[in-house]
C-alpha cells in the first residue's frame, strides 16, 4: 500500500474529468437533454473550536480525534456535478467529479487503519448513478476513485478503488451476460485472478445483510488497490472506468422503449428503497463524503426520485416481479 514515491495526482485528475465528460455527452445524446453543470469549490475552513473558542461537545474516534463536524476541519477541495432530472430516458442521473483533500481523516476511513492518523490527505474520482425511467431499464452505479495520504518524512500512503454494478427490477439475461462480460474483459489484461476477485468482492460489497439479499446482479467492485505499483494500479483503475458506457450502453437502448404500465413502475419504485437503503447504511462513499464535510448535494444525488416502501410485501408466485427473486437476486456466474 505505501511507496516511495508518490502517485502522479495530476494525471488521474485528468483523466477523471476526461471520463466525466465523456460518459456525460454520450448519455446527453442518447437521452435528447442537456445536464446541468454544477461547479463548486470550498475553500479550507479552520476547525469549530477556533470559531467558538471552546470545545465542541462531540465524541472521540478511535484514531484520537473529534467526530461530528470537526472532522471536517481545514477540508476543501471542489468538483463539476454533472446532473440530469426528469429526462426523457433518465428520470434521474448524475456523473460527479470531486477532490477534496483534508488535514485528519474522518473516522470512516482512519478507524480500522492506525497507520493514517496523522496524515493530511487527498481524494479524487468520479462516481455516478443513472436511475432511467423505464422500469425494464436497470438503475447502474460507477465509480473510480483514488486516495493519497501523506506525512511528513514518511512513505505515502495510496490506493486505488472503484467498480460498477447493475441493479435491474425486472431481469433479462442478456443484460447480466453482457454487463459481466464487459468487467471481465476489462481486467484480464492485469491478471486472470482480478475478475473472480472484483466481482466476489461486490457481490458481498453490494448486499443487504437486513434484507438477506444482494442490491442487484453485481458485477466488479474493489478497493485499497495498489498491487504491481502506480502504473499498473492505475492503468487498471482506467480500463474499468473507460469500459463502462461499452458495459452500460447497450442495455439502455434495448431496454428504454420497452412498454410498461402503472404496475411496472410501482415495483420499480418499491424495489428503489432498497437502494436507498443500501447507500444510507452500507455504502463506505457515502459515509465518507459526509463525515469528511463533503457537499451534500452532491453525495445524494445518487437516491432515486420516486421511492416506494410496503411493509413485509411479496411478489404474486410466478410472476416477472418473482422471478426477479428466484432467478436474478442471488450471486451467480453469469459467464
């Protein structure tokens, strides 16, 4: 994890906000409308007992320092939300692009590594989540990522993270076949042991231990990457971000005209909870983002804008919303 070295940070900026771009004039086009550009910048701010001149009553963090707000502490940073609502494909969607960089750790990312506490860090990626309108088209979820970690006359600390998964609502094969096949082509250049890895590790990433049931059908998901150094981490870090619209685009347009009714959406809007869920108890980015005094406009924007919940609800036996369960909503191969 550590090296000598630091990592060249201008280059993944670079291609984050290559690929950002990218993804978002492909989807403009496919979709007819424009998204919204939201730039924003935050500028360092001193710590809450600097402006109140007292402590803030706040618990301690096994890495020493304050919780709540004050982990946000001397944090800035800024980035480029890139947002589509009510489109005529995407009901909802957004491609984020962020670096922040901070001076402590939040206690989601120093609790479990002691090694951190103490260093001033940065972190940049592009993370998006495309919710289309059409029930028969599946909500997809992509992000890449890299962090940095430095102190003074010691070896930065560095990983690369990130990953795609799929989560239909109502199940096509096809659609898994291709979305796993893509992830795996897109690793195999970097070793035939990553794709098993990546995509066991999201399917036990991306599940509900209070539902007992995954998100969706999965794909590829890691984190705390730096095997075979920089070059290689981030090599394979871009071949995973540049594979998406090629593992994601085809499914939408088979899937965007598809005819559906009120009952369609319904399951839709009842199965997005549990995206919700996910992302509100489970989801480490989202957790991150808002204890580091990340913008929190940004990091929801990842929620569906119609959701639904039922209380112990259960799909008519034999029906396409069943089958979802029985054939779709449990790890697989898929290959």
């Amino acid at each position: 994890m550590t090296t000598a070295a630091a990592p060249d940070t201008a280059a993944i900026k670079s291609w984050l906000l290559d690929l950002q771009s990218r993804i978002v004039t492909t989807l403009e086009a496919l979709d007819g409308l424009p998204f919204r550009t939201d730039a924003w910048d935050r500028s360092p701010t001193p710590p809450l007992s600097a402006q109140s001149g007292g402590s803030p009553q706040m618990g301690e963090h096994p890495d020493g320092h304050k919780g709540g707000k004050a982990e946000a502490a001397f944090n800035g940073g800024g980035g480029i939300s890139r947002l589509i609502e009510e489109g005529n494909v995407l009901e909802r969607g957004g491609v984020n692009f962020s670096h922040v960089l901070g001076q402590r750790l939040p206690p989601s990312a120093s609790a479990h590594r002691p090694e951190l506490a103490g260093r001033h860090w940065e972190a940049m990626g592009v993370s998006l989540v495309f919710h289309p309108r059409n029930p028969y088209a599946p909500t997809v979820h992509m992000n890449v990522r890299c962090f940095v970690a430095m102190k003074d006359g010691e070896d930065p600390v560095w990983w690369f993270g990130g990953g795609m998964d799929l989560t239909p609502y109502y199940g096509f094969e096809e659609d898994a076949r291709h979305f796993h096949a893509t992830c795996k082509a897109a690793l195999e250049p970097f070793g035939s042991d990553l794709h098993p890895r990546f995509k066991d590790w999201c399917d036990r990433y991306f599940f509900l231990k209070h539902r007992n049931e995954p998100r969706g059908v999965g794909g590829v998901f890691f984190d705390d990457f730096s095997e075979g150094g920089f070059e290689h981490a981030f090599a394979m870090t871009r071949s995973i971000g540049d594979s998406f619209l090629t593992a994601y685009l085809p499914i939408l347009e088979r899937r965007k005209d598809h005819p559906y009714g009120e009952r369609e959406r319904d399951f839709q809007a009842y199965r997005r909870g549990r995206y919700v869920e996910f992302n509100l108890v489970y989801d480490r980015g989202t957790l991150f983002g808002l204890q580091s005094g990340g913008r929190t406009e940004s990091i929801l924007m990842s929620l569906p804008p119609i959701v639904k919940w039922r209380y112990d609800w259960h799909p008519e036996p034999g029906s396409a919303e069943a089958r979802l369960y029985s054939e779709f909503l449990h790890a697989r191969d898929w290959l």
